[in-house]
C-alpha cells in the first residue's frame, strides 16, 4: 500500500452538501482516511486550490464514439444518418485500435474530473461477427485503456441480437452479436471470471433496447445482472420511431415491456428515458430504477429533453453521461439537466445545484456498481476533484455561491487536479499519460483514415 498522502483544500464539497472551508484530507491507499474541516494546512500537505468534490462518474459512455466529434456536424441529417457514420467507425477497430483510442478517451475523462466510467459496450468481435480468438478481448481493451487513464470502469457487456425488432443483424452489427441470448451469457460469464475481485472494474450486462433484444431473450441478461449483483442498463425510449415501433409490435412501451421481463429495479438504469408517458414515469420512479440523462448528444441528435424532475419526483433517481460524447464535460452535462426544462417548460428553477451534483457524483457511482465512491467521507473510494474558482468563468464565486458557480458556469477546463483512487493523475491540468489532445489526434486518425 502506497504511503499516506495529505491534501489541504481551499473548499470542499463535504456531505450533507456545502462548500466548506479549509478541509484537510488524509488519503490511505485508494481510501479516504481522517477529514478534518476548518484547519489550516498540515505542513507538507498538499494544497488544492478552488473547491474539491468527489469524483465524478460518467454513466453512460461509447468510448469509439469519440472519433465521430466533429465530423458527424459536417451535414445534416437524423440520428440513424448519424448513426451509419458511427457504424464506420466501428468497421475499422481492432483491439489494438480500440486500446489506442479508448485510452485517449478515457484520459480526456480524467481530466474533466472524472473517476469513474460506465462503458455500455457492444463492439465485441472481428468483421463478419467471428469472435477473435479471446473472444472478450476489446473489452479486456477497454478496462486496460481505463486503468492507464486512471478511471474505475464498469464495464457494461451489452446483449445485442437483432437490428430491429423482427430485423436480422446485417453489415456492422454483427460484430454487436452472439447469436442469441445464452452464448451472450456464456461470453459474459468468461468476462465476469476474468475481473472476479479486482476493486476497480465492475462488470455489468445491458439489455441495448427493445429493437435490438427480443423480449422472450431478455430474462437472459437480467439473471446475469441479479446472479453478479451488478448493474443492467438499457437504452430506452430515445427515438419516437422507437416507441412507435414498440407499441406496433408488442402494444406497450419499451419501459412497459422492461417491466414485464424483470429489467427494472434499484440496480437498473434507463438511459435516455426522453419519450415518456405517465405510466413509464411512475414504473420507472416505483422501481427505483435509474434513469441516466445525456443532454449533449440528445441535443446534438435531435433527440429531445426528457422529463428528469418528474422522474426523480417520482423515485428515479437521475445520473449523467457523455454518451457520444459530442461534449466531454458533467458540468455542462449537469446544468443542462435545469436549463432544458427551463427552455421547455418557460419556468426556472427546478434543480438545485446540489441535487446537480449529486447527480455527477454519488448518484453516478452507486448506478455503475460503486456505492462507496462519489462523497467525501472516511473509508470511500479516495477520488478528489478540484476546479478553479479564479478562471474567466468562475471569478467571483464566494463559498456560498461555490457548488452554483461551478455547475452553472465552469467547464471541463477548470478542473486542474484530480486525484483517483488515490493516485494524482491529473496536476495543474496536465495528464500523466502526457499531450492527450496529441493522443486523441493520433487515435482518431489511426481509425479515420
């Protein structure tokens, strides 16, 4: 075990949910050790300027997806014209390919102040669908690219069987496939082996979405998910084609068939969640199911603003994620949540900073698995994130304005330390792995070109 480290900050942002001054924060291995408000700075200790929260976790993520920045808003077009140029870029990765530019991705991740990542991953086997010889071997890519980058990972192994509903996989997507439910398991179950015991790497199942699993198969990834006591996600109710396409085949919701078939729950989480009616709300917030919002990409797809104060009215409690990550940034991510519905509803107001975060951090971290990370107490993961308070868009912020200055107005960019699992991968800005503008620039070439 590493030696004891201590960290004196200017603020932090310490439970129930205040900024608080002149925190000194002993670090033991990969767990917080004594928290001690109000002290001045231990000699030695190492000083953190502007406020420090918990890490943040990123809930939902398709690390490939980063070599679509950019190059999706040359044209326009729909999410499924968007999503043919997604499928090309899936085309051209191999596990080597998708260790390079995961790892840059995630490194990006880290220096936004994020800790943690759940990676809802279907890109699983060679051209044509033929498994490589590990047959899990781009999702051992994307738990190393995690570890260099110094996040945890939940690794989302994601049930993907038809193109549509009725509809046979075709071109890309069979490499999204095991042909039905139970070889998925039986891949799953080997990948699950694999990381039994490691701390930092949950491994999870997704049902990817009522187009792509055939009700009949979906007890399949939930049984996993209850037998390894770990996450199920599902992509859900993003697109109005899709609830159409649902209600025409099976006469109910996609939340409504999750439903049915055991998918939803307090380890569950609904992602998107935009296309709502009244009955899904209140399914979802019973069952205490997650519901992951995604604001960037679903305003860069055109996908809408989904109802995430009713659902979390109703006992969904709401997490983020940069999905395709148009944008890599959970402030941006988290006042999206309130500023959408202003623009929808023509009210103001109706989410507190703190609820923002808690969304960004503890929220986050008990959806992918972690329940002992997100909150800066004795004994929890030891994940320090600490954003400027000086920059040209958080000068001014005083303690009792702090937590609102940084989900209303800072970025990325202001995050200039952060200390994951005990261990300082980001310092005055810069990444230990080095120039990852230059890595992501060499990593989107590698699969572009």
């Amino acid at each position: 075990m590493s030696a004891a480290v201590t960290y004196w900050c200017e603020m932090a942002w310490l439970p129930p949910g205040e900024a608080v001054e002149s925190v000194a924060i002993e670090v033991e291995g990969r767990r917080l050790g004594e928290i001690r408000p109000g002290v001045p700075a231990p000699p030695g200790a190492v000083r953190l300027a502007g406020l420090t929260l918990p890490g943040m976790a990123n809930c939902h993520s398709h690390a490939f997806h980063r070599a679509l920045r950019g190059h999706t808003q040359t044209e326009r077009g729909s999410f499924w014209t968007w999503r043919r140029q997604m499928y090309g870029v899936a085309a051209a990765l191999d596990p080597d390919a998708y260790l390079t530019l995961a790892t840059a991705a995630f490194a990006e991740m880290s220096l936004a102040g994020i800790t943690c990542v759940g990676e809802f991953h279907y890109l699983h086997h060679g051209p044509g669908g033929v498994p490589y010889a590990d047959q899990n071997a781009m999702g051992h890519a994307l738990v190393e690219a995690a570890r260099r980058a110094g996040l945890r990972m939940a690794l989302i192994d994601t049930c993907y069987l038809t193109g549509g509903i009725g509809d046979a996989l075709q071109g890309t997507q069979l490499r999204f496939g095991d042909g039905d439910a139970d070889r998925w398991a039986v891949r799953a179950e080997d990948l699950a082996a694999a990381y039994e015991g490691a701390e930092d790497v949950e491994i999870g199942a997704a049902i990817h979405s009522v187009r792509a699993v055939p009700p009949e198969q979906m007890h399949v990834p939930v049984e996993f998910a209850h037998r390894h006591a770990g996450p199920l996600h599902a992509h859900v109710s993003e697109q109005r084609a899709e609830n159409d396409a649902c209600v025409e085949a099976y006469a109910a919701t996609p939340v409504q068939v999750l439903h049915e078939h055991g998918a939803l729950g307090p380890r569950s989480t609904a992602v998107h969640a935009t296309h709502l009616s009244d009955v899904d709300v209140a399914l979802l917030g019973g069952s205490t199911t997650y519901v992951c919002m995604c604001p960037t990409t679903e305003r860069d797809l055109a996908d809408g603003i989904g109802p995430a104060r009713r659902l979390l009215d109703a006992g969904a409690p709401i997490t983020l994620g940069s999905d395709s990550h148009a944008v890599v940034d959970l402030f941006e991510e988290a006042r999206a949540v309130e500023l959408d519905e202003r623009l929808a509803t023509g009210e103001r107001g109706h989410w507190r900073a703190a609820e923002l975060l808690h969304a960004a951090t503890a929220a986050g971290h008990a959806s992918l698995g972690f329940p002992d990370a997100g909150c800066l107490v004795p004994g929890a993961w030891a994940d320090l994130v600490s954003v400027r308070l000086d920059s040209v868009r958080t000068a001014g912020a005083t303690r009792g304005s702090a937590a609102e200055a940084v989900v209303f107005a800072a970025a990325a960019a202001d995050v200039h330390s952060v200390v994951s699992g005990g261990r300082r991968v980001v310092t005055d800005g810069r990444h230990v792995l080095g120039d990852v503008g230059g890595l992501l620039r060499d990593a989107v070439a590698l699969v572009r070109d």
